[in-house]
C-alpha cells in the first residue's frame, strides 16, 4: 500500500486505520462500501435440494462463512452447546461454508461430538445463493463471531434478506451493521451466550432486528453502483 498511488477500502475502519496508524494521506484514499447483490431479499419459498440446509426453519441458528480458524467457529459452538444445555429447545445450528483449512473442520467436529449434538448441529459445506436466501431469510437468528473481516459479504447478504443479526464487535463488522446488529466481544464467550439468550428470549427483539437488518440493507449500494465508483476513480487522473 505504501507504494500505491490510490489506496481503496471497503470499511471506513481500514481508512482511519490507514490514516491514523501509518500516517497516509486522506487525498490518495478512497471508500467503497462493499457492494451488496440485488439477488438476495426476502424469500421464504421452500426449496428443493439435497443440502441439508434446506431443512433450516424459524427456530434455527445460521452461520455462513468459510471455515478458517479466524472465523472463530469454535466458541460459537461452545456456546451453542451451553445455550442448549441451559434451555428445552429444538433449535438447530446450520454452520454454513467451504471447507478452507481441513485440520480447523476436523476440530470443530469433534466439538459437536464432544457435546452430542450431532443431531443440532450441521456443517453443510457450500451452498449455492438459492440455498443461502432462504437460509437467511429463514433463521431465527444470524450469528457471525469472526475475529477479523475487511467489510464481512455474507452480512450483507444476511441483511439483505432480513435476518436478525449477532455479530462481533471487532475490526470492520460494526462498519458494516450498523446498528443493525447486536454486538459481542468475540474473545469472551460468556458474551456470546449471555446474548444468546437475551435475544432468542424475545421474539419482539428479534422483529425489530429484521427491520434494521432490511433499512441497513437499503443504505448500501449495488455491486453495480460499486463498480461504477470503482472505474471513475481508476479512469480518473489520478
């Protein structure tokens, strides 16, 4: 970046990063929000498809994302696991991406094991956009404990088809919600379960976060809208 001419970003957190911790000028650095696709909205028309997240209905939890160890998979488990323990519930966990680091998916299965809940919770691999608009549009609740993300797509997505949303506080992810979604620490698990059960409590908190989810999703711009401010800056004499 130090011998770039222009700078772009994602997430005004990597701006005033940039800005603030390296020293770069604010005329050679540009923001683009990341775009969000005009495919994903609403829909709650059954599908058919032999990935088991068709199964995922109104009492479920949704995780989408690849499986990377900063994802931080593991403690959304964990806490999964106590939030079943502490409460007579039905509700399924769909943990949905491509596999990218072999040796964190074989963990993470042996946590489910670990704590019987072969039954509760489904790592359905990759999914096609079918699939994840009615899985977000489905879900009770859309969790996303990740330790790091430049802007975080599948929360877009997510809003976009008006998912309520628990997300971690950390880096760009409060760039990209808003105040759309409730926050935790994601190094603090006891975080994560405390909101756990605060929200799935309370299906009026979980109405008011569908809308939030749906107006947040209508600040952001298109991909072509994106692309289009990409271009002008590139084209432009810079």
């Amino acid at each position: 970046a130090t011998t770039s001419n222009v700078v772009i970003h994602q997430a005004n957190y990597s701006k005033q990063l940039f800005q603030n911790n390296y020293n770069f000028k604010s005329t050679n650095q540009y923001l683009i929000e990341c775009g969000k696709d005009e495919y994903f909205r609403p829909d709650f028309k059954p599908i058919k498809t032999s990935n088991i997240i068709s199964k995922i209905c109104k009492n479920d939890l949704l995780y989408v994302s690849h499986i990377f160890p900063y994802k931080n998979i593991s403690m959304l488990i964990n806490a999964f696991a106590k939030y079943k323990t502490k409460n007579i519930t039905n509700s399924k966990l769909y943990i949905v991406g491509k596999i990218m680091n072999i040796k964190y998916y074989e963990s993470l299965k042996k946590i489910i094991k670990k704590n019987d809940l072969i039954d509760d919770i489904f790592l359905t691999g990759s999914s096609t956009k079918e699939e994840l608009k009615f899985a977000y549009s489905t879900c009770k609740l859309f969790v996303f404990p990740s330790l790091c993300e430049s802007s975080g797509y599948t929360l877009i997505e997510a809003m976009s088809c008006g998912a309520p949303i628990l997300a971690s506080d950390k880096t760009a992810i409060p760039d990209t919600c808003k105040n759309a979604a409730v926050y935790f620490d994601s190094h603090n698990e006891n975080q994560l379960l405390l909101n756990l059960n605060n929200l799935l409590s309370s299906n009026k908190k979980l109405e008011i976060m569908k809308k939030k989810s749906i107006e947040r999703a209508s600040e952001m711009i298109s991909y072509k809208t994106a692309n289009k401010i990409f271009l002008d800056i590139v084209e432009s004499d810079l």
